[in-house]
C-alpha cells in the first residue's frame, strides 16, 4: 500500500497536485484504472482510481471513505532548536515515523540562533507519514517562549514533564508517565536549561525525569522522549 496526500478531496472526482500527479505517473506509472490511497491528513483514507493519468493533474475517482480511528494518548514535544537544521530534520522525521501529535520550537535562554523552515519541517512530517501510512498529520506550531508555554492553562490536564541534565535524577521518564494520558515534554537546547527556567517549570507542575544514563543531543533526547512514551502506551 502506498499513501498520497491530498488537502481537499471531493465526490466524485478530484485533481490531485502536480507534485502527487508526477510521482504516480513518471516514477511510478499508474494507468487509469489503478487503485490509489489518499489521505487528507485530517484522518481521513480514501480509496479511489485514477481516472486520467496526466502528470501535471492527475484525476481520480473516489470509491470509498474510511475514518481511521484516533490514539487514546496525545504527545506534545516542545524542543529547543539546535544549531543545524539537518538535524532537527532528521529528528522531526523519526518521532513522525513512530508517532506524536504536536510540536513546539522552544524560545530558551540558552538557545541557539535557529535556521529552521517551518515549510520544510512540514514536508518532512508530510513525507514521514505517508511512509508510515498514517492519516493524522501532527501540528507543528511556531516558536513560542518557554515561561509562555509552560504557564499556559492549556495544558491543565497533562502530564508535564521537563528532561535536563542532572545526574542526581533517578526518576525515568517511563517511571512516572500513565498510559493513555496527554503529555507535554519539554527538551533543552545544547546549553540546557538555564536553572531559573527550570524552577520556574517545576512551579508549574512540571516534573524532572531522566531519559537514561546517557548525555543525549538535543534531538536524540526529543526522539528518545517520543519513543517512550509511544512504548507505555503500545
């Protein structure tokens, strides 16, 4: 099975994008009749067939609409942006692939000056899930300032974790998180937390955690992050 994104897909026919068309017809030569899957990315899988194989509009059928269902948990990772942007890329990528819901770039203290593209982030996440053959994309929201994010009363009823270097720190993220619950988990930049930002976390009902033994880099620790919390709720 392969995925295509569509943003809008109407009955009975829809004209799917030119970057979709090329790539059904150039490289992987679909004729009309063939079956495709869309998704709008909202949750929603489409079966249909292609009914005209232009490479610059390809027009398809609908057959049959399917709502996949939605995950008993919700992750939201809000990171601070390293340096290279390849990175950050590659992480936003992996956590895709396993699965979380939203994102956020941590404005921090110690942060670095941040060279990512939003758009480009927002392929990747595209590109990820139809590898993974999922149809609910996750958000990715702009930058936004830590003490604004973790005072924020939109998250009253998450869990709230905050991961920082402290070798005093016994408790394991997958020590205290509860299956099936909303998180939010806030991951340092390369500096790490200034020591402020973090007493101001835990006076808004953050709790430290350990990610392991290990030094993580900032997108191994958000991959990591991601990861656990994907296996308490398997």
């Amino acid at each position: 099975m392969q995925l295509f994104f569509q943003e809008t897909i109407s009955s009975p026919h829809t004209f799917l994008s030119e970057e979709e068309s090329k790539h059904i017809v150039r490289v992987l030569r679909k004729k009309p009749g063939d079956q495709l899957f869309l998704t709008d990315g909202k949750g929603m899988l489409y079966t249909c067939s292609i009914a005209e194989a232009n490479p610059k509009k390809v027009q398809v059928t609908l057959l049959e609409t399917m709502e996949a269902p939605e995950n008993p948990f919700h992750i939201h990772l809000a990171i601070a942006p390293t340096k290279n942007p390849e990175r950050m890329e590659w992480m936003v990528e992996k956590i895709t692939e396993i699965g979380f819901h939203e994102l956020t770039l941590l404005e921090t203290q110690h942060g670095e000056r941040s060279f990512l593209k939003l758009d480009r982030l927002e392929k990747k996440m595209i590109a990820a899930c139809k590898q993974s053959l999922q149809t609910r994309f996750p958000l990715l929201h702009p930058s936004c300032k830590f003490k604004e994010l973790v005072s924020s009363p939109s998250f009253q009823d998450y869990q709230k974790f905050i991961a920082y270097l402290d070798e005093t720190q016994t408790q394991h993220l997958m020590d205290l998180v509860l299956p099936q619950g909303k998180y939010l988990v806030l991951i340092g930049p390369e500096g790490d937390f200034d020591p402020k930002e973090i007493t101001w976390a835990k006076s808004h009902g953050f709790l430290p955690v350990s990610l392991g033994k290990n030094r993580l880099r900032t997108e191994t620790a958000g991959l990591a992050a991601v990861h656990l919390l994907a296996l308490a709720n398997r």
